[in-house]
C-alpha cells in the first residue's frame, strides 16, 4: 500500500507529501523524531491550534513545512521557490520504505 501521496497545491504552487493512514496527531512527533533522528532537522518555528500543527523544519541549509489537521492528517512540503525539492524527494522514498516494510505481526 502507498504510504506517501503527491499533491500539487495549486494555489500555492507547491508539492505536498501527504502521509496515507500515518495521519494522526499523536504521530506527528513521532515523524518530527525521524526528521531529527536520521536527518538532523530542527524544528524552527511551532504553529499549534486546537485540531492543527504548522511546524517549520531546517534540515541542510532548507526550510520545510510540516503540518497537522485534524480532517487532512499529516503532510509536508518544501519552502523553496522552486516548491519542491530533492531533499523532500528523499524524505518521502525513505518514509514510503520505511513505513511500507512489513512489521514482525504481518
């Protein structure tokens, strides 16, 4: 099963990772972990609400947005002008492999 799902926002112009069936609040931080754990990210700036989170991550010398709502789930995606990038590329075949590997109970 997919775990990541492209969308391109067109009002905005960029490429949201959308994380299928990983989309709930408790595992937001779990995500910003990984985000830390395996590419030095740093949370730059949090955003929560009620039912939302909009964190602002830097991971090699670039900015991504990381975000939570209650009825979207969890998605991200690149601050580049160019709306995407190889690094966001990256993070989300690791996270497809990652999350798509069976677990010791399947």
């Amino acid at each position: 099963m997919k775990v990541i799902a492209k969308h391109k926002n067109e009002e905005q112009g960029y490429i949201e990772y959308h994380l299928v069936q990983v989309g709930s609040w408790d595992l937001f931080g779990d995500l910003v972990s990984f985000f830390e754990q395996y590419y030095d990210a740093l949370v730059h700036v949090k955003t929560d609400g009620i039912h939302t989170r909009k964190w602002q991550i830097r991971c090699r010398d670039e900015y991504f947005m990381f975000e939570h709502n209650e009825d979207v789930g969890n998605w991200f995606y690149s601050c580049s002008d160019e709306g995407d990038s190889p690094l966001m590329h990256e993070i989300s075949e690791e996270l497809e492999r990652r999350l798509s590997e069976p677990t010791e109970s399947e």
